[in-house]
C-alpha cells in the first residue's frame, strides 16, 4: 500500500486568486464560501512546504479579454470570468508568492495538465506524490488530480484546503477522488507533518 507522500512531493495551489475584497470578485463562479478561511489554513502549508524543501506550483486560470479561449466552457453554470487584468485573476494577495521566484503554471481550462507546461514542470522536479488544495474541488481540483492519477502520479487532496461550487458538489468530489486513489484524502496538519518529516528524512 502506498506511504501517505511516495519519492519526491509537490505541493500544487490550484486557483487560489484574487483579493479576498467582495468588489474584486468577478463573480462568474458559484462557490460553497469560506475561501478566505481556506487561505488561512493554506498559507501555513506553503510556508512548511518551502521550510523543508518542497517545491510549490501555483496554477492560476486566466482567460483572453476577447473570450476566444473559454471554448465550452460557459455552457454550464460559470459565466465570465477569470479575465486578464482582472484583480481576481491573480495569485491570491494573501499567499506568499514570489515572483520569477516560485513556479507559475496559468491554464486556459480546468486541468492543470490539459495545454500547459505543468507535467515539463514535474518531470524536471522528478515529482511522484502531489498534494493538492485550492478550487473548486469538483472542478479545476478534481479535473487537475484526474489527470495526475492517470498520469501516475501519487495524488493527494487536502480536504480542509478545498472548496466546491457547493457542499454538496464538494463532498461528492472528494468522495470520487478517494475513490480513484484509496487515502487520498487528508488534512492540512497531516500534510505540515508529513513534509517536515521529509526534511528529517533527507538531514
């Protein structure tokens, strides 16, 4: 049965953008809320990740102001939205990210994997375990670690660092992910100790 981190992880923040202000929310989006607490529990994450050598991609999504590649995507539920320039289509302003420092994956569609460079990225990272948190869970997340399970990679979401389109559609994703990936599931706390052992491990 696969340890909890397997070789070398990563810690992917998918889509966690914006301002945390209601004025700088485009609003094209429906969310279950509690985003800024999120926030909360993940800047101590991406603080332990980089304590103890574990590199972080950020994933934003970022569309052309003329709309030519949101393709079918706005044939759902989701209107407009994470547009260039916008204060919202930005990493969040809360999180700290350095830039031209840490690693910065944008997309055009809800994989992480699907048209960027993200899997360049992690073979030159020789990644094997990634570690996912951000939004939404049914959506950019649940797409995101698909394609990390059927790119065979060791994929974990950290369920109280994720937040779906509603509660609803939040559970049921999590429940599908642990379901393509037995113990895929954890928490923040469980992740901050995990990648502080991994710096005893390599001391």
């Amino acid at each position: 049965m696969p340890q909890f981190i397997e070789g070398n992880p990563v810690l992917v923040v998918v889509d966690i953008m914006g301002t945390g202000r209601d004025e700088d929310d485009d609003g094209g989006i429906p969310t279950m809320g509690g985003g800024e607490e999120r926030v909360d529990r993940v800047i101590p994450m991406i603080e332990a990740a980089k304590a103890n050598g574990v590199p972080v991609v950020y994933i934003i999504e970022v569309h052309r102001p003329d709309h030519v590649d949101f393709g079918r995507e706005l044939d759902g539920s989701e209107t407009v939205h994470c547009v260039e320039g916008h204060p919202g289509t930005r990493i969040h302003t809360r999180l700290p990210y350095r830039h031209g420092v840490d690693y910065l994956i944008p997309k055009r569609r809800y994989s992480a994997f699907f048209g960027t460079d993200l899997e360049i990225l992690l073979k030159g990272l020789k990644a094997q375990t990634l570690i996912l948190c951000g939004g939404l869970t049914d959506v950019c997340v649940h797409y995101t670690f698909a394609d990390a399970h059927q790119h065979d990679y060791f994929a974990r979401v950290v369920e109280d660092c994720v937040g779906g389109s509603s509660v609803a559609a939040h559970e049921a994703s999590l429940n599908a992910m642990e379901y393509l990936q037995r113990d895929a599931r954890c928490t923040s706390d469980q992740v901050i100790a995990a990648f502080q052992a991994v710096k005893r491990k390599a001391a």
